[in-house]
C-alpha cells in the first residue's frame, strides 16, 4: 500500500508510543495549572492510538480477505537481552510486538474505549486539583495495557502485566489522602502481586515445555506435537504434566488480574478510585487481562483437562459468589463491581469448558456495556455530587434529570442481563452452549453441568440485581429531592454528604459526559451481532475472524457442522429464561418502588451474610493475614534492633568516621596537597625501586614448571627444593642456555630427599574433618579442632558416628605422630590402625629414640613413608611429601624479594639414584 | 587540504574558537554563543563518529600520524570528549546567563580545552601529549577561576594552577628520563627501545614511575587528588561538568595509550609492572573517594568525591589492560562514555535547580524538589542512578564491564573492593534522591527554585537519552568501544 501515509509496523509502533509519550507530557512536563494542555494532549494522543489501530485493523480485514490464514502485523524492535540455557543454547527475549486477529480487536477496545473514557474524564474530573497526575496516570495505563496485549512474548507481556498493576494501584489510591482509599490501592496491589509470582512460575515451565517466550512459537509447539507439554513434570515423584503445572501456575495469575476466587476481594475495593477508572481498567479492560492471556495461550490450555476443570469451577464459583453478594448491596458502583467480578466469572468458566472464544466473545461484549454502565453510574453520581459511591435508596426518579445517562443505562442493563437480541445475549448464550456442549458430549462430564446449571442460575441473579439497581436508580422520584432540603435545611450546593442525602437538584453533564454514553450505549446493543450463533447458519464474523489466534475444542470450530443440537437448545433457553425471569422479577419487586420490599424477606442471617460478602474478606483477616502480621512484627523488631540498629547503624557509622578522617588530609592549604603530591610520587618510586617476587606453579603432564612473575631488569634465582643448597645464581631473561619465553621459568627435579616436610592428607569425608594435618618435628597428638572423639563418643548424635568409630579405634588413648627424614612416624598407643588396607600391629622396638621408651612399652612406632594409605579407626589418611619451591628476585637497583610456592607431591619421588618423578598435586598460595 | 581529513574535527575546533572570539566582538555580546559553541561541537562529534564507522584513512601523511594518531581509538575519544563539552556549553548557556555572568570568553576557552582534550587523546608523541595536556590545562584554569569577584573561585584555580605545574614539571621530567633511556618521544619506539632490551632499566621505571605520578594528577587518583574537591566547589558548576567529563576523559585517554603502547611486554605483566602499580592506585583511590563522599553536605563536593572513587574504577580497568587488553580496554572507554553521559546530567540538574542569587549546591537545599518540580526530580533521579550504578542505565553497564574484565584478569579481591566501595557509594547517591523526595525545606530556609533555560532542558535531554540508551542496548556501545579498542592494540 504505497499510498499510506506511514506503514504499518511504525503504525503499530506509535499505538504503544503515543499513550508513553502522553504520560510523560502530562507526568513531568505540564502542571495542575496546565489543564488546557492536559485536556487536549491526554485524549488527544490516545485517540490518534486508535485510528491507528483501525488504520492496522482494516489492513488485518484485508490481508484476511485476500486468503491469509494468519493475519499479522510483526514489528521487531531489538533484543532486549538474551538468557543462556543450561546446556549453552542462548534464549532471545525480544522487544516485538504483534497484531494479530486476537490483539488487533483487543487493542481496538484499549484505545477505542480508552479514548471515550479519557472524554468523559474531562467532564468528571473537571475540578480535581491534580487534573495532570490522573491523565498522566490513564496514559501510562493505556500503554502499559497495550503493551501486555501488543507483546509478542511472555517476558515484554509481563512488562505491560506489571504496568496495569501498577497504575491500578496509583489510580485506586489516586485520592490517597484518604486513608481508605490508599489501603485499597494497596490490597489491589497485594493481591495481584500473589498472582503475578504464579505468571512468572508458567513463563518459566513453558520456556522448559517449549524453549521459547514468544507466544507464536509456544503455541505452534502446542498444536502440532504435544509431546514436550503433556511429558512430566521434571520433579521425581510428581505424576503431573508439564502443561497442567504451567497452567495452573499462570491461571494463578489470571485470578489475582480477572478478580477470581480466591483472589478476587480486592476489586470491590478498587472502586474507591474515580469513576472513569473503574470504568476503564476495573471493568473494561485491565481485568480482562487475564482472560486474555488465557486465550493467547488456549492451545497449551487445552493440553491440561485437569487445569481446564479447575479454572472451569473457579469461573463458575466466582460467578455465583459474586451475583449473590450483588443482591443485596446498597451503592451503585459496589454492584457494579460484584457485577464485574461475576461476569469475569463467566469468561473464565467459558474457558474452562473450552470455549475461549466465546470467552473472549464476552470480554469484547462486556467491554461496552459495563463501561457504559460504570460511566452512567458516573454521571448519576456527578449530576448528585455524589463522592465515592451512590447509595441508591437516595436515588430514584434520575429518568427525568439525566436522560441520555438514563436510554443508555436501560440499554446496558439489557445488554448485560442478556435479553434476546442485545450484545450481552449472544455471548453469554455461546459461553452457555460452551458449558453444555461438555455436559452433554460423548462423555458427559459432571463439570459441564455443573457449569451449566451455575452459570444460568448467576444469569439469573444478574438480570434480577442489574434491573433492581435500574428501577431503584432511575425509576419512582428522587429522594434527596427538595423535601429533604427543606427539612434538612441544606443550602443546595451540599457535596452530598451521605447522611443526609444528595444535592436535591441533580444536573445533567455535560458533552463530554453524554458523548461516550451514547457511543457506548449503541456498543451494547449492537456489537453482540458480530457473533450470531452459528449453529443456525447465521453469519458468525466472530468465530472465524478468531479462528487463527485461538484454539478450539476438536468439533467446536467455527466451520464444524454442529449434529447434536440438544445443547444449542439447552443454552438458549436457559439464557431467555434467566434473563426474563430476572427482569420480570425485578420489574415487580422495585419498579416505582422507594423500600427494599425484596431483602427483608430474606432471613437476616443469609442476609447479613450476604451483604457482607459472605465475610470472606473477614476470613482472610483470621487466617491468613493476622499470622502474616504477627510473623511480621517479630521480623520487624529484629530488623530494628539487630539489622538496623546492630549491623547498619555499626557499618553506617564505621563508613562516617572514616569518611570524616579521610577529609581531614583535606586542609585547603597548599603546602598540604604538595606535601601529599611529593608523598605520593616519593611512594610510587620506591616502588618501582623495589623489586617484587612472585612465584606460581604449574603441572605439564609429569612435569612441575615453576613460574616466575616476569619484571623489567629482574634478574632470578630458583631454588626447586627451597633447601637454601642450591647456588643463589641470579639469571636475567633470557640469559645464559635457557630459554625462558614469555615468563622466566624453572622445571625441577624432585627426589626422595627433596620432600622439605610431610604431611597427612585427610581422604575421608566428613564436615568436621579438615583437609589435611601438617606434622611437626616433635611427637604430637592427632587431634582435630573441635572433634573431640573422647568426649563425642559419649552420645554419638547420628550425624557424628565418626566420634563413636574413632573412640572404638582409639580405646580413649592418644594417637601420636611426628615427622622424620623420609616420612612419618605414627604411635597408635593401642588403636586399630591398618596401613594398605591391612591391620598393622606396632612393633614394640619400632622407636629409634630412646627418650620414648616408657611409650614404646605401650605401643610401639609405625613408620610411614609418602604414598601409604593408614586407616585409624574409619578414617583415612595418606601419607603426601611437601616441597617449598623458592624464587629469589633481585632489580635494577640491586634490591631482592623472594616468594616461595609449597608443591604437595602426590607420589613418592624415587631416591636420588633412580629416574626422577613429577607429580604434583596441590599448591597453595606463596608463603611471602 | 585533503591530507588534513582525518584531522578534520580538530580544526573544526580550532576555527569554530576563533570565529566565535570575532563574532563576540562584532556583535557585541548580542550572538547565542552557546548555541554556537555546541553546534561546533556536535558537528565535531559528528564528523567524529562518521570516521568511527567508516573505513580506516590510508595514506595519511607522517607528519601528522607521528605525533597525533588517526585510530578509531582517537576518533570514540573525539566523540565523548565534543559530546561532553557540548553538554557543558549549553549547561553554560543557562548557568552563566543566570547568574550574570556570561562573557563571550568562556566559550572560546571550552573550545580551545576541548581541543587540547583530543590532542591529548590522539596523541603519539611525549611531546604532543604535553602540548595537548597544557592546552587543556591553561583553558581549565582560567575556566575554573572564571568568577573574578569570587574569592572562592580565585583560590580554588590558584591552587589548581600551582599543583598543576607541580604534576606537569613531575610528568616532564618523567618523559625526559625516558627519552634519555631509549632516545625516543614516540610512544611505539619508546615500546620498541625497552622491549629490544637496549634501554637503561633504571631510567625506565624511574621515568615510568613519574608518568604514572603526572597523568595520575590529572585523573585525580589518591594521592594526588587534592585540588579535585576545591576546584570543582570552587568553580562554577558548568566548569565542574566540563572538568568531570573532559578532563577526565582525555587523561584517561592517554594514560591507556601511552601504557599499553609505549610499556608493553614484560611491563605490563607480573608483580613489576603497571598493572600491578595501578592496583594499588586504584584501591586506594576508591576507597578514599567513596568514604570522603559520605561526609560531605555540599552536593557539589560529593560529586568531586565521586569522581575520585570512579577515578578508582576506571584506574581497575587500565590495570586489567595489561592481562585483558580488548575487554579491559573496551570496558574503560565504555565506563568513560557512560560516566561523560552519567554525571553531565547530575551536574545539570544542579544548575537547573538553582536559579539568579539563589544557587543550589548543598542536599539541605534540594529539599522536598523533587515533588515541588518533577522534572528537576527525575532528571536527578535518571542521573544518580546512573552513578550509582543501577541497571538500566549507562552506569550500570560501565560497572559491570569494568569488573567483568577485572575478574577475568584475576583481579578478583580486587573486584570485591570495588563493589564492596561502590556500595558506599550508593550511600551518598541515595542521599540526594531522600532531599529529593522525603524531605521539606527547613523553615525559613530558601527554596530553591529552578531556572528556566531550554539550554539547559536541552542538555539533560540529550544527556538522559544517552544514559537511558546505553542502558537498554548497551551492546550498540560496547560494539563501538570494542572497534576503537581494537584500533589501539591491533
């Protein structure tokens, strides 16, 4: 298309730019005062977002016309980093974004929605003093949202998945002066936190599935060979797939985002936030995210039937939980919330049965009327001056103040009630057929009906309390009206304090209020046709638009002929049942009504019950969060006292008085500094005066090369054997016969009478052994620090049976050793001592020395030499000779330094005759 | 004239100095000499960075690659040392107009330093090292006492006037022992003197010892540090970024250069050679630079103290040249860039938060700013960060290379101090972020209210992009690093 103006990969790029760019502009550059600014920029920028997006979306209708079974915008921006796989494979996480036929629609409702949002936000938030900070914040929403759907991976998914976590949070808190509007914020924020840990667990088991973060290549390797995702997880002992951990790993997720059971308590509370944000994250799109995810995901879902049970039954709990509680509520928004969380009950109970476009059918759906009804609620409680929420026993009559609020309110009613023919109908009817397709399948499964049968009882439940907060709302007369005025004595301009009802001369908003309205309210009627349901040939858009992004049950496509219609039937009618039955009963109970003539009926425990939302969150407080709180101020003082007081507050004033002394050199005066300077220069050439040694050690096959740290005008003198025997001839670099390459270097011979010292060299294992025990000249006791075999042989614990072993070996007597020229003499005093594996009693005239005598009755000497494997008791020891190899350095200027390095042969060299021997096996650091 | 291309960016200097001194004079102080002096710059950089990923010049003429170099070495230094001293005219641009101080002087003397700058980073030769390095310094000290009427600002460039002759007088007698030991001034004779062996050792090491001594003042390491905290308190702050950020470059510059070029071989390995010298340097340095930071209360102090410590760590760097010569290399020219980039952006924020008569330089005086001026807050925020060391900006990754090619040349105790350092480095630099944000003026004190000055704005702009962009794709600079190392030890 030559003729565009832009393409349509930078197209796509300005759609995530834009909002980024609006939330810096308001965030950091315009002020409060900059509300003209503010007003055009903020819906200015996301509005050009969603032309974009239709510029994109009627390229994706084209290239789906023209036979592309995958329509799709990629645009790669760069790698990001890259993760090294055990193994050395290198896994790419890329900055890509993708518009596909799933995201394309879903980006459409962000910023479509989101543009009409930002309108009315102009109206309703007309008088708040930090007018910038919210639009700031709504900007920095919609790109953080468009980023979560535009990604083409997990890990760039996540940045947006945390972003729309974090400007929930900023906007729920957003009056955050009140105290209960900030812990709000943050129970939102804990909440999702929960969740987002099981994201980050999924992300990681489908990289292990599938090798990859990008959605495309996992959900290719999901459909085509399903063998890396149904094989086990790789924990021994866990008979769980790999796809069912990863799936409930990420619908772990999905309910801290979608508001699920049991993480669904903090999106009633999120309605402290102003309305538009409600309107725009906590109904229309940040909740659907998860929803979303699901359905990018559904070939690797649909991998795992157990997880899909689980979510299936979670969807339906949390459907039913929440329409029940909607009941009985006073406030607008509260039943629009639990409202909210019902319906993402349903979306997820869709893909539970396996039905995600359905599922994701009603997120487009319910995007329209519960924005509609939010922004309707809105503007009621702006003609009333209502702040926070609407108790809608002092509403009434609203049809005669606020019109176009009232067409469109009764129109989103309609549509969310699912009556016949309007957009909430037709989804809600495909969820159901979902549902009842599994329950009447070939293996009729209990959770299909289960589903079935909960989802039409909460279809019920939510066209009864949607149409008892219509009647309530707008129909009978309003009663804050005058009335109340007069015995209030009010001045009519009361902020509507709730006590004492709201202003008694409600005004209807103004454009920016009606506009998004109406253009929502004609959403909710219509856009349900889109979907009709195929199973009467109708025309489904819906189904086969959805049909390359996301997966299908086998015989569920959108192209498969459906045989049995028993289950078409079935959802049809309970979803027309429900939905009539609830208006109608509502129309009865609450039409023109003023008193709640319907809950007083209800026991008053049920109802109590019910009104507190079934005390979950009461629940949570005794089980959960009072350990939580009583671990945590434990932590806390031992953080204060130990941590801060003890460990910081000492490292913080060790740094400071340092920090004082080093500037004290800091005079001002320059006799100071030069001082310091010539110092300094003095230092640096003594430095280069004096020479310095070092020496290291390396093993060439059989041979010990001993390196020398090379030096300008160094001259060197090895001494293999450190024995001080050999001529101190200093040699330069290259001098002489030798030569030396890059470093001077010397290659020893050893023999037996090289070894300078022995040593033992400890071969069992054991915590508390050391490596290795140095012998000395004299008789000592083998003894190990902190191993006291005498005493640790009293209550061997089961950890320390080598205390136990060694005092059977020992008979509580003291081993001795010392060392000799050739090796080491070792006196048991009575233990067991094998040498090569084979018992060695000591010979009682084994001492040379006669001063040992009285010892020597007792037990005589075993006399060791380097290589020989003793036993005492169970351990191990053998018998190592110790070399110290020497270098002497000497400079230019006639200075020396010497280093040496200790070489512990591993065998024995031979006696000097024979041909001589190399190996070395440790060395440790030069002993300067 | 076309034997002169590859020198094009030095001249671009030159007669952009000269031009400027005609046009103040012809306009009578009524020219945007800032907006001028930048576009000099930026153009500067620009030719610069066109050369960098260009192929290499052939046919040079020998008078110009004995005594200054055409490597793409030279032309990464060309780039930061132009890129900072842009940053530091426009900072210019705002500060001085501010506080009533602008003279058209100033400008000709950033453009003239800045050309000594790259002389030095380009140079070859003793000779034209010392040429570079007195340009530079003469320009600076002027630059530094620039506020006539301050007798602060006097001492601090008296002080950093005499020291500076001291480190120069010890630097030339360094390069005179050893031309007397090999009888060369160039930098790759010199190398092949001493490594044919035909060199007096003595006079070598000596020579070495007091070349390390010079360069050591310039780059402000421990013990020869001392004028660093007067001159930068005492200078005005567009002086201090422009000392931080080319100063510091261009004698970072050439300490590699001449060190892996004129002292390789048996010099630069084992316990006697540089590296091992420049260990202790280095360790002394950074330490010494954090703690004294902690202790200050002048914001305009601890930067001088934090240049010390990154002083320290860039000093690791060119000690792990002599082991790890690409990567160590690459991680200093890299860490340079980062730190330019990092630190013109904490010193513009300073200025931009100040305004006429009201000058912000103590924390007590960013109280509470952060909130009262977001902008003035996030550049701040942006920008200590960054020094701090916080992934993902600039800093992080300066860090990061640096001790990664530390650790790889088995500096590993070495590395431990350094992080261990950096962390009290986080210290201080979060101390700016808690006045920022947590903090309220003192009653009665003055709140500081920023200027307003698109110079300014334009500076932290230009200079945040880069620190944000070297963090989220610092392969693209190490890429480029890594070429310009590769020109230096082939």
């Amino acid at each position: 298309m030559s003729g565009d103006l832009i393409s349509h990969e930078s197209a796509l790029l300005l759609i995530v730019v834009l909002p980024i760019l609006g939330a810096l502009i308001n965030g950091l550059w315009l002020r409060a005062e900059d509300k003209k600014y503010v007003s055009v920029i903020a819906p200015g920028l996301v509005g050009l977002a969603f032309l974009l997006a239709v510029f994109n979306f009627i390229h994706l209708l084209g290239l789906k016309a023209a036979g592309s079974e995958d329509p799709r915008i990629t645009l790669h921006l760069y790698e990001w980093f890259s993760l090294q796989l055990p193994g050395g494979a290198e896994l790419p996480v890329n900055v890509t974004f993708a518009m596909d036929s799933l995201s394309g629609l879903m980006t459409l409702v962000v910023t479509g929605i989101g543009t009409l949002i930002h309108i009315y936000s102009l109206g309703y938030m007309s008088e708040e003093k930090s007018y910038n900070r919210f639009f700031a914040y709504l900007n920095l929403f919609t790109a953080s949202m468009l980023i979560l759907v535009l990604a083409s991976n997990l890990p760039l998914m996540f940045v947006g998945w945390e972003g729309v976590g974090l400007c929930s949070y900023l906007l729920i808190g957003f009056w955050f002066e009140n105290k209960t509007y900030a812990a709000a914020g943050r129970k939102a924020f804990v909440a999702n936190r929960v969740g987002d840990l099981g994201v980050i667990m999924g992300m990681f088991c489908l990289v292990l599935a599938a090798g990859s973060f990008e959605f495309e290549s996992i959900n290719a390797l999901a459909s085509n060979s399903a063998g890396s995702f149904v094989r086990s997880f790789p924990i021994e002992g866990l008979q769980v797939s790999l796809a069912t951990v990863a799936c409930l790993f990420l619908f772990l997720g999905v309910t801290g985002k979608s508001a699920q059971v049991p993480l669904y308590i903090w999106l009633p509370d999120a309605m402290a936030g102003p309305t538009p944000v409600s309107a725009l994250i906590h109904a229309a799109t940040m909740v659907t995210a998860g929803v979303y995810l699901m359905c990018r995901l559904s070939p690797v879902f649909l991998h795992s039937p157990f997880a899909m049970g689980v979510i299936a039954v979670v969807g339906t709990v949390t459907a039913l939980l929440a329409a029940s509680i909607a009941v009985v509520q006073h406030e607008m928004k509260k039943i629009l919330a639990y409202s909210t969380v019902s319906q993402l009950g349903f979306m997820v109970a869709a893909c539970g049965v396996g039905a995600f476009s359905a599922g994701f059918f009603h997120v487009f759906t319910h995007a329209f009327f519960k924005a509609c009804l939010f922004l309707g609620a809105g503007s009621v409680m702006h003609a009333v001056h209502a702040h926070g929420d609407a108790d809608i026993f002092k509403l009434g009559g609203m049809k005669k103040y606020v019109k176009i609020t009232h067409w469109t309110f009764l129109l989103s009613c309609l549509a969310i009630a699912g009556f016949p023919g309007f957009s909430g109908f037709f989804s809600k009817d495909e969820i159901l057929y979902g549902a009842a397709a599994q329950a009447l399948g070939e293996h009729g499964s209990v959770v299909g009906w289960f589903v079935l049968v909960g989802l039409s009882l909460a279809a019920f439940m939510t066209a009864f309390y949607m149409f008892r907060l219509y009647f309530l709302t707008f129909t009978g007369t309003y009663r804050s009206g005058a009335h109340g005025d007069d015995e209030h004595g009010h001045d009519s301009h009361g902020h509507g304090h709730d006590d004492h009802g709201y202003d008694p001369h409600p005004h209807d908003g103004g454009w920016e209020i009606n506009l998004p309205l109406a253009v929502l309210g004609a959403g909710a009627v219509c856009v349900g046709w889109l979907g009709l349901p195929h199973a009467f040939h109708l025309p489904n858009w819906w189904g086969g638009w959805m049909e390359a992004s996301i997966a299908y049950l086998p015989g569920h496509g959108p192209h498969d002929e459906i045989e049995n219609m028993m289950p078409v039937y079935l959802a049809m009618g309970l979803g027309t049942i429900a939905a009539l039955g609830g208006i109608g009963l509502a129309y009865v109970l609450y039409n023109d009504k003023e008193e709640d003539t319907f809950t007083t009926k209800i026991p008053k425990g049920l109802f109590n019950l019910m009104f507190d939302k079934w005390r979950v969150d009461e629940l949570y407080g005794a089980t959960i969060l009072r350990p939580i709180r009583a671990l945590a101020r434990i932590v806390g003082n031992v953080d204060q006292t130990f941590v801060d007081g003890i460990l910081a507050g000492l490292t913080a004033r060790v740094v400071s008085v340092s920090g004082w002394l080093a500037t004290r050199v800091q005079t001002g005066s320059v006799h100071a500094y030069g001082f310091g300077m010539t110092l300094g220069v003095l230092g640096l050439l003594w430095w280069a005066v004096n020479p310095h040694a070092e020496l290291t050690v390396e093993v060439v096959g059989e041979q010990v090369v001993l390196h020398a740290a090379p030096g300008m005008g160094y001259t060197y003198a090895f001494d293999g054997n450190g024995n001080n025997h050999s001529q101190r001839q200093f040699v330069s670099h290259g001098e002489g016969d030798r030569d030396w390459g890059s470093s001077p270097d010397f290659e020893p011979h050893y023999f037996a009478e090289d070894c300078n010292r022995f040593l033992l060299s400890v071969e069992t294992e054991h915590p508390r052994l050391p490596e290795r025990v140095d012998v000395g000249e004299g008789w000592q006791v083998l003894d190990f620090p902190g191993l006291d075999w005498r005493t640790d042989s009293v209550a061997p614990a089961e950890d320390e049976r080598l205390g136990f072993l060694w005092s059977l070996a020992g008979r509580e007597q003291d081993v001795l050793i010392r060392r000799t020229q050739d090796g080491i003499d070792l006196r048991p005093n009575g233990a067991d001592v094998a040498v090569d594996g084979q018992v060695v009693l000591a010979q009682a005239d084994g001492d040379a020395d006669g001063e040992h005598d009285a010892h020597a009755a007792s037990g005589g000497v075993i006399h060791l030499t380097v290589g020989q494997t003793v036993t005492i008791g169970h351990v191990d020891f053998v018998v190592r000779g110790v070399i110290d190899a020497t270098v002497h350095v000497r400079s230019a200027f006639g200075g020396e330094d010497t280093a040496t390095v200790e070489i512990v042969l591993e065998s024995a060299p031979p006696p000097s005759q024979g041909e001589p021997t190399h190996a070395a096996l440790t060395i440790r650091e030069p002993a300067r | 004239m076309m034997e002169l291309l590859p020198v094009a960016s030095l001249l671009m200097l030159v007669s952009a100095g000269l031009a400027i001194m005609l046009l103040d004079v012809f306009t009578k102080g009524r020219a945007e000499l800032p907006f001028v002096t930048t576009i000099a710059l930026l153009a500067a950089a620009a030719i610069s960075a066109a050369a960098l990923f260009a192929p290499a010049p052939t046919d040079v003429p020998a008078f110009i690659t004995d005594y200054l170099s055409v490597d793409k070495y030279g032309l990464f230094f060309d780039v930061v040392i132009a890129l900072g001293a842009a940053l530091a005219s426009l900072l210019a641009g705002g500060y001085l107009r501010e506080h009533g101080l602008e003279r058209g002087e100033y400008y000709v003397l950033i453009l003239f330093s800045a050309l000594g700058a790259m002389v030095m980073a380009r140079a070859v030769d003793l000779l034209t090292l010392f040429v570079g390095l007195e340009t530079l310094s003469l320009g600076v000290y002027s630059l530094v006492g620039y506020r006539r009427t301050s007798a602060r600002a006097t001492e601090a460039a008296v002080k950093y006037f005499l020291l500076g002759s001291f480190a120069s007088a010890i630097f030339l007698f360094g390069a005179a022992l050893i031309y007397g030991a090999t009888g060369h001034t160039g930098f790759r004779s010199i190398g092949e003197v001493i490594a044919a062996g035909h060199a007096p050792v003595m006079l070598v090491l000596l020579g070495l010892a007091m070349l390390v001594a010079g360069l050591g003042f310039k780059v402000s390491a421990v013990p020869f540090h001392m004028w660093t905290p007067d001159a930068y308190e005492g200078a005005p702050t567009s002086t201090t970024a422009f000392m931080s950020v080319v100063v510091k470059s261009a004698a970072f510059a050439v300490f590699l250069r001449l060190l892996a070029v004129g002292f390789g071989d048996e010099l630069s390995r084992g316990a006697g050679g540089w590296p091992a010298l420049l260990t202790i340097l280095a360790a002394v340095t950074m330490v010494y630079g954090n703690l004294a930071a902690v202790a200050q209360s002048s914001v305009k102090r601890m930067l001088a103290y934090s240049s010390i410590a990154h002083a320290g760590y860039l000093l690791l760097g060119l000690a792990a040249v002599g082991t790890k010569p690409a990567e160590a290399t690459s991680a200093v020219l890299y860490y340079l860039a980062a730190y330019t980039v990092s630190n013109a952006l904490v010193l513009g924020a300073l200025i931009w938060s100040g305004s006429h008569g009201k000058e912000a330089t103590s924390y007590a005086d960013l109280a509470g700013l952060g909130r009262r001026h977001p902008a003035v807050g996030a550049a701040f925020l942006v920008g200590v960060l960054s020094l701090m060391g916080f992934p993902p900006t600039a800093g992080f990754f300066g860090k990061w290379y640096v001790f990664s090619a530390a650790v790889q040349a088995d500096m590993v105790g070495m590395t431990i101090l350094a992080v261990l350092s950096s962390a009290v480095g986080a210290f201080y630099y979060l101390k700016v972020l808690v006045y920022l944000y947590m903090k309220s003026p003192e009653e009665g004190a003055p709140v500081a209210v920023p200027m307003k000055s698109s110079y300014v704005v334009f500076a932290l702009v230009l200079a945040a992009y880069f620190v944000m962009k070297m963090g989220l794709t610092p392969a693209r600079y190490l890429d480029a690093a890594l070429a310009a190392a590769s020109g230096l030890i082939g």
